[in-house]
C-alpha cells in the first residue's frame, strides 16, 4: 500500500469505531476522577483496549496505562498521549458531588481520541508497512492539584514527583519512546479546528506558612501576632513587584488562601497559602520565584510572624518541536480548510507536556468542537467529532509520515533533534527544587 492508502484505511477504521470511542470518553466524563485516583477510568481504557487486542502495562506512575501496537520494532517509537484526570469545578454541572472532579478540562476527549486511534491502527492491521511502532499511552494526573495530599503520597513513598508525565520519567516509561503528541480541548473552539501551539508557560508551585501568635480578637489583639496580615501583605509585597515582570516573560503569579486562622474570635496564628510562579522560560521562573519568597517573607518579618515557604517543581515550559507541528498541521490540512488551522503561539497556561518536549520531539496542539473556558462550569462539547474523531485522524496520519518508507521522516526528525535537557539532567532540575 502507498502512504495515502495506508492514511485511508486509517481513517476508514477510525470512523468504524468512532461511535464506541466518542461513548467511552462520555462516559468518562459522567464518572470523573482527580490525578493519581483514576482508578474507574483507568479500568474504562483498559476494557477498550482488550477489545481491540491491545496487550497493557498497567499501574504506571499508579494509574497509568501503556499498550504498545507491535511487540517490538527496529525504528522510531511515537506515542500517543491521553490524559485520565479531571480538574475540581464543583459548580459544573457534570461534576461529582463528593470531590468536586469534573472533566471542564477537556480530558475525556482525549482518552476517546487516543481510544480512536487505538483502535484504528488495529483495524486497519497496517502495521507492517510502519517502519517503527506506536505506543498508546494513558497518563495520569496533569492538573497539578491537590498538593498537600500529594505532598503525602510522596512522603509515603508513593510517587516523588506531583505530576503524571513527570512521574512517568523517572520511572521510566518514556525510555522506549523517541517522540510523543497529544492533542488538548481549546478554549471556545465550537467549530471543527486546530491550532498549532508552539510555546507555553512553566511554573513552580509554592505553599506557605505563617505562624503567628493566637489571643483574644477583641480582649487582647496586642498580645496577638496576626498571621493573616502578615499573608496580606504578603500578598501586597508580590503585587508590588509585578510591573518588574517583564511582559516577554509572560510571568503570572497567584495564590489561594487554603488556611485563614481557626476562629473570627480569635487572632490568626495558623494561615496557610499555596501558589504557582509561572513564565516562558526557567530562568524567568527562577528569577520570580526568588522575588516571590522575599515578598513573603517580608510579610512575616512586618508582623513578627514566623513564615515557611516550600518550593515543589511544577512543571517545565512548554516547547513543542517546529518540524513535527509542521507535519500535524500538513495532516490537519487533509481534512479541513485552511482557514481553520491557526498557529497560536504561546500559552499562558502550564502543561507536563513541557517536561516531555525537553527531552524528546513532542507537539501538544488544540482541537475544536467546543465552546466555553476550560476549567469552568461553561465548558460544553458541542461537537464530539471534531473533539474527537477528526483530531484522532490528524494524528493516526502524522504517524503514518513519521514511519513510512522505512521512518525516513522519523528517523530524519530525530537525527536533527538536539533535545533541552538529558534525562540525567530533568531529574536534577526537578530534585533542586525540592533541596
């Protein structure tokens, strides 16, 4: 078979399992579950997969799943990504009553287009005019949420990074792979659409401790040393510094108060904040994050209240390879106007999907067929096709170039490519940021 035929009977297969795959990812999103708890989910796309033969690893990073379409290969490993967790928006509509996990993400739709892609190479059975393999890869926990519990679960030994990919690194269920896409919602993208990301923000999370003195609010607040003024002038010092952000830097910074003291009766002494220092680069980020803990720490000191501040890596900026965003958009092209293919540019927003593209060729576009801001109640989809099955082809296509004739774009891609950071040298990045 030719390169087009091969991209036919591809694209034939999705469509024949479209209907199951667009089912799975709604019911994904009726029973949605936080990172590292995906258990229901992981379950859901360990079914499909033995339904279209797909042999798994299971219990990846605690919730991952793995599945590989030949048992082996001599040439270039691609792997697919989706992602199993949900984001908290307990005011949508869809979500769970008990933990307020919702699917205002976007995740589901990516499991039901990695399902889709699945399942269409199996179909098609065109895998030995691929000269490499395809991994299809379901990746727990990428909203980086939750961190006091996963601050725990890694005390405990369970994991030692708070991000699925990242967790998958260390492990190292990425050694096998040569490069990696994936394909998230847009925000208000209604009709069918893609765009092309290229660049996006990394960040380090932050939670903060002020430890004052409790008295009387109203009998003796002399006596008293008030942790929640020392966390609002905390707060202030960081809007202070903010127009020394450069705008190239695409810094952001904000924080939640997760502690405001015990009782209004009382004067705070316990006041508890966690946060995100994002920007383009890591040295935009290093150099904010430092400006950040003496902005805090100076809220302590103005009160007399002792302030503790602990650094945990959140997740690198994103930086998507220019050659194989060029090949989805080719494929992206094949199914709809030009029109409706943008290059975006750079995101405001963080992704574990960084961490992969610095060690490896990855690409991390946006799909329509939805309408409303990601992670809020608005979110609806409105058009499972677009959401689902056409980014599914766009990506089964862009395999199929990266490994036909012998992988020669593949392995042409992957000679030319000078990845950010070793492995050796991302685990050392992150493990810093702990120390």
């Amino acid at each position: 078979m030719d390169r087009d035929s091969v991209k036919k009977a591809l694209c034939d297969a999705i469509d024949s399992w479209a209907e199951r795959a667009i089912n799975l990812a709604m019911e994904i999103e009726r029973e949605p579950e936080l990172g590292f708890k995906e258990h229901r989910t992981s379950e859901k796309v360990s079914n499909f997969l033995n339904t279209v033969g797909l042999r798994q690893e299971r219990g990846l990073a605690v919730t991952g799943i793995k599945a590989k379409l030949k048992d082996s290969s001599e040439g270039p490993n691609v792997a697919i990504l989706g992602e199993l967790d949900g984001i908290i928006c307990s005011d949508s509509p869809k979500a769970d009553p008990t933990t307020g996990a919702s699917h205002t993400c976007g995740h589901h739709l990516q499991i039901g287009t990695l399902m889709a892609v699945a399942a269409g190479f199996t179909e098609a059975n065109i895998g030995d005019h691929l000269g490499g393999n395809v991994t299809f890869f379901a990746v727990p926990a990428e909203e980086f949420i939750e961190i006091g519990e996963r601050s725990t679960m890694r005390s405990d030994g369970k994991i030692n990074f708070l991000g699925g990919k990242q967790e998958l690194i260390r492990i190292g269920a990425f050694d096998d792979i040569d490069m990696a896409m994936m394909v998230h919602a847009g925000t208000d993208m209604p009709e069918p659409s893609v765009g092309i990301g290229e660049t996006g923000n990394g960040f380090v999370a932050k939670t903060i401790r002020y430890t004052g003195k409790a008295t009387h609010a109203a009998a003796a607040p002399h006596e008293g040393i008030n942790a929640l003024n020392a966390a609002v002038l905390g707060i202030n010092g960081v809007h202070a510094l903010r127009e020394t952000f450069l705008d190239d830097d695409h810094v952001r910074v904000h924080f939640i108060i997760t502690k405001g003291g015990d009782t209004v009766n009382s004067v705070p002494a316990d006041v508890r904040l966690e946060a995100y220092v994002r920007g383009k680069t890591l040295t935009s980020i290093d150099d904010t994050h430092g400006k950040f803990d003496r902005a805090m720490k100076a809220g302590g000191d103005c009160v007399g209240a002792s302030t503790e501040i602990h650094t945990i890596p959140g997740y690198l900026p994103l930086a998507c390879n220019p050659r194989f965003n060029d090949i989805f958009a080719k494929n992206a092209s094949i199914l709809l106007d030009k029109s409706r293919i943008v290059r975006t540019g750079h995101f405001n927003a963080s992704t574990d999907m960084g961490d992969v593209c610095h060690i490896m060729p990855a690409i991390h576009p946006y799909t329509g067929g939805v309408t409303g801001a990601l992670h809020s109640k608005d979110f609806t989809v409105v058009d499972y096709q677009a959401a689902v099955i056409i980014p599914a082809k766009i990506m089964a296509m862009t395999v199929v170039d990266l490994l036909a004739d012998g992988a020669s774009e593949g392995r042409d891609l992957l000679s030319g490519f000078k990845p950010l950071m070793t492995k050796e040298r991302y685990l050392r990045t992150l493990g810093d940021y702990f120390s």
